[in-house]
C-alpha cells in the first residue's frame, strides 16, 4: 500500500482520488480472498 501511495503522490493524485483508489484496490483484495476459500 505505501509503494502505491507513493507512487500516486509523485504523479501528484489528488488524496481524494488516492482514498478512492486504495479503498477499490483494498475491496477487490477483500473480495478475492473470499472468493478463493470458498472454493476451497
């Protein structure tokens, strides 16, 4: 998450932006990881 976040500052993303992105990206994790134990 830090690497991402860096790299979203030195690309100078608004920190609206940057929450959004790190909530989607933490969401979609989230959802992965339950999908794959329900599988197994």
């Amino acid at each position: 998450m830090s690497a991402l976040d860096n790299g979203m500052s030195m690309m100078d993303v608004a920190t609206f932006w940057q929450y959004i992105v790190k909530g989607a990206i933490l969401l979609l994790a989230v959802w992965m990881d339950s999908a794959t134990k329900r599988r197994a």
